[in-house]
C-alpha cells in the first residue's frame, strides 16, 4: 500500500480572529503553538483566511451578524506570522461582498488541489471551532477526505456557550476523528 499523503489545513488564523481584533475569539492565539507542532507531522501545510470587502453581507453595517473584519488590505486579514510563514499554500475565501463563505473549500478550488498533490488525510484546526473550523471539516469530509480536528489546536467563538463542543460532537458525528492536537 502507498504512501497516505496527509495535509494541514490551518483555519483562518488572522489578526482580527485574534486577541486585540476587531472579532477576537477568546485564547485564540492558544492555537498557534499546537498548529506549529502539528504541521511537523503533515506532507503538505495549507492555511484559509478571510478577504472580505468592504460592504461584506456577513458585517452588521450591511445585514450581518459579524463587526467588519478580515477586510482585505487590512493588518486584520493577515495571517499570523508563525502560521504564514508555515504555510506555502493560502487560500483566500468570503471575497465577494454578496455572499459569505466559512469553509476553506468554498469557492477555492482547495478540494481538487489536495487531490491532485495526493491528499487522503485532512487535518483541520485553527479558527473558530463552531464556524470556520466546523464548516471546512464538514466540507472535507463531503469531498471524501479522512478528516481528523485538533481539538488542541482549535478555540470557538461560543456567541452560545457550548457552541464549539457542540460543533465537535456533530464532527464527530459526521465522521471526524476528534484527536488531541
């Protein structure tokens, strides 16, 4: 049997996702060391980030239920240092003003890349565990990746207190290995 290729895909750690932006999640910067680690474990690093416009649907100014965030050209939208410099593939989601995009296969192309370097494994984590997180591991696991979550290495928003246990037991649910990481 070959080789089982295995990639990380690191969820939107940005500067507005983290502490002192303009939608921290709480001990969101507690991923980075964990994601580090477990990128020394993986054949390829992928990371997701936000690249919203301005007038984005998901702001409250226009309809939404986020604060603006991760708009593009901002320090906000920028992937934190440890995480860009791990990562040789980013992939750029919610960049259309008229519609939102929570996972890192929305409209990326994310999927057939991963195919075509030979990817059978997903190992998904950064931020939050009960959108980003929950909506890409969902997504691999409909595109027919192996999916495991590191439950180390994710942190949730919790507008509702238990939203990201509630996203990790429907992960499992659907098929993630939930694992230390």
């Amino acid at each position: 049997m070959g080789r089982v290729t295995t990639a990380l895909v690191i969820v939107d750690v940005q500067g507005d996702f983290l502490p002192g932006g303009a939608l921290a999640v709480p001990d969101g910067d507690a991923v980075v060391a964990p994601l580090v680690a477990a990128a020394a474990d993986v054949d390829v690093v992928v990371a997701s980030r936000d690249g919203h416009p301005l007038d984005h649907c998901s702001f409250s100014a226009h309809g939404g239920t986020w604060p603006a965030h991760c708009v593009e050209g901002t320090p906000g939208a920028e992937l934190h240092q440890a995480i860009a410099a791990l990562a040789p593939i980013v992939v750029v989601k919610a960049t259309s003003a008229d519609r939102d995009a929570y996972s890192a296969f929305d409209g990326t192309g994310l999927a057939d890349h991963l195919r075509s370097l030979g990817v059978a494994v997903v190992r998904v984590g950064g931020l939050a565990t009960d959108y980003c997180v929950r909506a890409t591991a969902l997504d691999a696991l409909g595109e027919g990746f192996a999916v495991e979550v590191l439950a180390g290495a994710v942190r949730a928003v919790d507008l509702q207190p238990g939203d990201g246990a509630r996203a990790l037991t429907e992960l499992a649910a659907a098929g993630a290995a939930i694992v230390d990481g």
